[in-house]
C-alpha cells in the first residue's frame, strides 16, 4: 500500500514524466533512423546542447521563484560580443571574460531592480532588455562582426573529448551546483517559498525581494557565461546569437515540469527538457521530415507538458479537498 | 497572574481610514482570548500591528514587561509572537517538512546565513511537532496542498509550537473550514494553554471561540467596545454586543 502510494506520487513529479517523454521521443526516433543513436550524432547533439541547458536552468530557477527574464537570448550575444572586442581593445583575455560576465550580473541586476522597485512584471521589463541588450550588441559588433581572437582561452571551454565537449562537463557542473543550491539548500527553501505564494513567505520573515533580485542576477549571469560559451564553440561573434532563445529556454524549463506561476520546478526537469528540444530537432532533421516541424513539434510538446502538469496539480488539490469532506 | 501583552493607545490610519481608534489592551499569560468582531471592526489590523507586519501611527506595547517596537514580522517571531494569517501562512506545494521550517531550516556547512539543509533532522522534528499537536499524517514529505483545511492549520500550529512561541496569534483560522475540521482547530488551540501558551483568536464567529476563551475582547468600528472575563459574561450578551455595538 505505502509502496504502491509512493511509486504513484514519484509518476506524478513533473520532471519524471518528462524523462518519460524524453525517453518515449529517444526510441520513436531510433526506430525511424538507426544512426539518430549513433557516436556521430549524439557528438553533435551534445556538442551544441550545453548552451542551451545553462541558460534553461537560469530561467527554471528565476521562473521559480516567480519571475521571467525575456533578455536571455539578447545577454546571450552581447556577452561574449563585449568580450571579443574588449580583447581586440587590448584588454588580457581573462580581465575580458570577468568583465563580459559582469555585464550577464549587471543586466540581470538592472531586470531585477526594475521590476521590484517599480512593481512591474518581469515580462515587461525584461521585454524592454530583450531590445536594449540587442541594440547595445548591435552597436558593440561595430558594423561588421570582428574576427575571433585566437588568444582567448576558448579550448578550456569547449575543447572536443572523445563524445563531449568540454562544455558538456561546464554545464553538468551548473546543473550539480545549483541543483545543491536549490533542493538541498535553505536558500533553495526560499526560492520555492517565495514563488509559491509571496505573502506566505514574507510573513514567514523571508526577504522576498532579496531572494527574486539573487534569482535575476543568477540568470542573467548564466545567460551570458552560456553565450560566451557558443561564441567560444563557433570562434565567431555573430551580433544575431541567442535569437529567440528566450522563448525556447522557457519552452525548456515549461516541459521540464517548471510552474508558469512560480514554486514548482527543478534543475534536472530544465536539463531534461533543454536536451529533449536539442534531440527533438535532431530526429526530425535525420528522419526526413521537412526541418520546419521542429516548430510544431516543440509546440505540441509545450502544450502537452503543461495539459499535463496542470491535470496532475489539479488532482493533488482535490486529494485535499476530498480528504476535508471525510 | 502577569500580562503578556499590554497595548496602550494604539491608533492606525489608512490613507484615511481610521481603522484602529486609541485601543488599549491586556492580555493575561496563557490565557486564550477570543477578540470577536464583525468584519471591517479592525480585528486584522490590530493583529497585524502585534505581530509586527504593520507600524503603530501612535500608541505603545509592552512585551514581558519590556516595550517594543516590531519592525518586522521577524522581530516579533524572534521574541516569540507567532501568527497565523487568515490567508495561509503555508506554500502549497511545498511539503509539511519545509513548509515547518521555512526561513528557520537547520541547516550544516554554512557559509554566513547560507547552508545546506538536514532533510532528515527537518522530517524527524517535523513529524514529532505534528505528534505534539495530536496530528498525525503519514509523512513530513506530503505537499501541503493534500492536507485538509484543518490539518493545515494544524502544522501551522505545529510550527508555532515547535519554535517555542509564547503567544499565538489566529486570524479567524476556522474561515471556510467543515464543522468537523473546525472542532480539530479549537481541540489544537485549547491543548496550547496546558503547554504554557497565550493565545489570541480572532473570529467573528461567536460560537467557535466562546467553548474555549477565557477571556472575550469586542470590537467594532477600530474601538474596543467590551472586554470581558468569561466567567462575568454570557453567550446572549455578547451576540448582543456584536449585533447592536
Ligand atoms: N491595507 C489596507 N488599506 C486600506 N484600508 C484597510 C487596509 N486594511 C484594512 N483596511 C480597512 O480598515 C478597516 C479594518 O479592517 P480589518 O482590520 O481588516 O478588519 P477585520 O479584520 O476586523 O475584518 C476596514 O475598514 C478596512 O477596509
Ligand atoms: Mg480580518
């Protein structure tokens, strides 16, 4: 009986049926093409998705704690763009790379501020970010994109292992320190206090605002480190890196089981959806299909993951409410 | 015996509403209070001012003999004020475990105020604050969202009783809740006087405080218009003093 009740509360984690559905597009594909699941392909899947699971698990922790960040895809390029011409400015590379990190902090501490001082929702002063992030990027890319500068320390990065990049190795280190950080830390605690009902958690003596700002910073952080990251992979700046990355880093963390409203979610269900997405577009490429499925692919798969996490959240409530008619 | 709490003259204004009209106040040590009133009465904000999520305009309270002024939520908690809120002071989807400890975790390693949490000390204690309150449920590790009305309220006494608060206050914490899970309440709050805590209920149901009150504080219009031991009072002359003010 209690065994039965705990496999059926670990089927309803969000994140656990995602690898489900992870694991249900992983076979389809297989069995559509053999080589999806070859050395060759996962190289390359694995190879361009580290980037993508360091920016959704940024936004799955802001998304968390209630808020959005809609600027990701903008930071995501004019990090390393600064960073580049910085380098081509004279300034050592590693003074180059913490100083084009601290643009990611500083972004995100702008989005923060903006949104709590002024009470406005994060969608928008992050939307208004989105442009001005962009348009600086724009204006740092001087007119044509500059070379990449050979002497910045780009292999530590990215360097080709055997299957994986090193990036893969970066973004597992991510995904371990904040996955401690948020399920196994108090500061964790505060997050999801704080995005499942605000006023509970203020009254409980958590500084709402402090935890929020900590969670914009952090992504803000990520989005840029991730950019500079594919900057590093491409060996090229390109002002256009990060295009609507936004909404596809929260196409990741949504079907990784994070709440829309803020207190569900985890660091592996945005992992797991991150390269679920990478996969999904892969599978489409090598089965033929017209590559503009992906699209529709990722769509209904949005779709479905919430349907679900909806009908799941609405079904423990009325465990609840059954239970009080007793 | 001594006074808890003394409030002397307090008055509260919002952007106009003189919601709180020179109240002063006494409240005896481990005594429950029933502080009854028709909604608007003001009840919610005096609390509020008590437990320090809302400033005085002007007035004084005395805490032990000492006077205080609550800047926070925190203050009033770290001298041992513990409210519950007539909306849930619980996140729904977080389970019973962190729901007790929130923004109080044990935690190990800790770098400053930063630290990694002891899952298994926080569900053992978690279960055995519940144990004290006569709850019982299966596992600290539920979502707050499967318990009943009632068993919320219960963990949120729980905690209150687990961090030692010495006064407690309920804001109408028997709103929207069954008959059934109404007497699980009062049966929480009445074992709290034995375990040498004050209580303050606030209702504006007079029939749910008045089993286990021992002492009846109206209210109406920001003003306290009655305040009364049981044993001087009498169900019908409290209905009266509510209907009529
Ligand atoms: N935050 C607030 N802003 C403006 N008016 C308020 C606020 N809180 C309460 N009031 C007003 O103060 C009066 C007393 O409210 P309240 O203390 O909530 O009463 P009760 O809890 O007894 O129902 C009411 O007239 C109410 O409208
Ligand atoms: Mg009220």
């Amino acid at each position: 009986m209690s065994k039965n009740y705990s496999l059926r509360s670990l089927l309803v984690r969000p994140e656990v049926a995602t690898f489900l559905m992870f694991l249900a597009i992983m076979i389809g594909f297989y069995i559509a093409n053999e080589r999806f699941l070859d050395a060759r392909n996962i190289r390359i899947v694995m190879g361009i998705t580290p980037e993508y699971i360091i920016v959704a698990i940024g936004i799955a922790i802001l998304m968390i704690s209630g808020e959005f960040d809609l600027s990701v895809g903008s930071v995501f390029a004019l990090v390393p763009m600064t960073i580049v011409q910085m380098v081509h400015q004279g300034i050592p590379p590693w003074f180059a790379i913490f100083l084009g990190l601290m643009i990611g902090i500083i972004v995100g501490f702008v989005n923060g501020f903006i949104t709590l001082r002024f009470g406005i929702p994060s969608f928008i002063a992050t939307l208004g970010m989105l442009y001005i992030a962009r348009s600086l990027t724009t204006v740092a890319t001087a007119g044509f994109p500059p070379p990449f500068p050979h002497i910045l320390p780009n292999e530590l990065f990215v360097y080709q292992f055997e299957l994986f990049r090193a990036s893969l190795y970066w973004a597992l280190l991510v995904a371990v320190v904040l996955g401690v950080m948020l399920h196994r830390s108090n500061v964790g605690n505060w997050i999801y206090a704080t995005g499942g009902d605000q006023n509970a958690a203020s009254s409980m003596g958590i500084k709402t605002g402090n935890v929020k700002m900590f969670c914009f910073i952090l992504c803000g952080f990520l989005a840029g480190f991730a950019g500079m990251i594919q900057t590093f992979r491409l060996e090229a700046p390109l002002p256009s890196q990060g295009y609507l990355l936004e909404l596809e880093s929260i196409a990741a963390a949504v079907i990784g089981g994070v709440s829309l409203f803020g207190g569900i979610g985890t660091v592996f269900g945005a992992v797991i959806g991150a390269i679920l997405i990478r996969f999904l577009e892969s599978g489409i490429i090598m089965a033929r299909i017209d590559a503009e499925w992906f699209r529709a692919g990722l769509g209904s798969l949005i779709i479905i993951a919430v349907v679900f996490n909806t009908y799941i959240s609405r079904r423990a409530t009325r465990i609840g409410q059954n239970k009080a008619k007793d | 015996m001594e006074d808890i709490i003394v409030c002397e003259g307090l008055n509260k204004y919002y952007s106009g509403v003189h919601a709180l009209k020179d109240l002063s106040l006494k409240i005896k040590k481990d005594s429950v209070v029933g502080l009854i009133g028709d909604n608007g009465a003001g009840k919610s904000t005096l609390i509020k001012i008590l437990s320090g999520a809302h400033q005085p305009d002007s007035g004084h309270i005395y805490f032990e003999g000492n006077k205080v002024k609550f800047k926070s939520t925190k203050e009033a908690m770290n001298l041992g004020i513990e409210t519950i809120y007539q909306y849930s002071a619980l996140i729904p989807e977080m389970s019973i475990a962190r729901n007790i400890f929130i923004g109080r975790e044990q935690t190990q390693y800790n770098v400053g105020n930063f630290g990694l949490m002891k899952t298994k000390t926080m569900q053992d204690d978690a279960m055995k604050a519940l144990t004290d309150v006569e709850l019982h449920l299966r596992s600290p590790d539920t979502p707050v969202n499967q318990l009943s009305g009632g068993e919320r309220q219960g963990v949120v006494i729980a905690r209150a009783m687990y961090f030692k608060s010495k006064v407690l206050i309920l804001d109408e914490p028997t709103n929207h809740l069954s008959v059934k899970e109404t007497n699980k309440v009062l049966r929480f709050v009445e074992g709290l006087k034995s375990q040498g805590v004050t209580s303050i209920f606030i209702t504006h149901n007079l029939s749910h405080v008045y089993p286990i009150a021992d002492h009846l504080c109206v209210m109406a219009r920001g003003e306290k218009i009655a305040d009364l031991d049981k044993k001087d009072t009498t169900i019908d002359h409290l209905t009266d003093l509510l209907v009529n003010g």
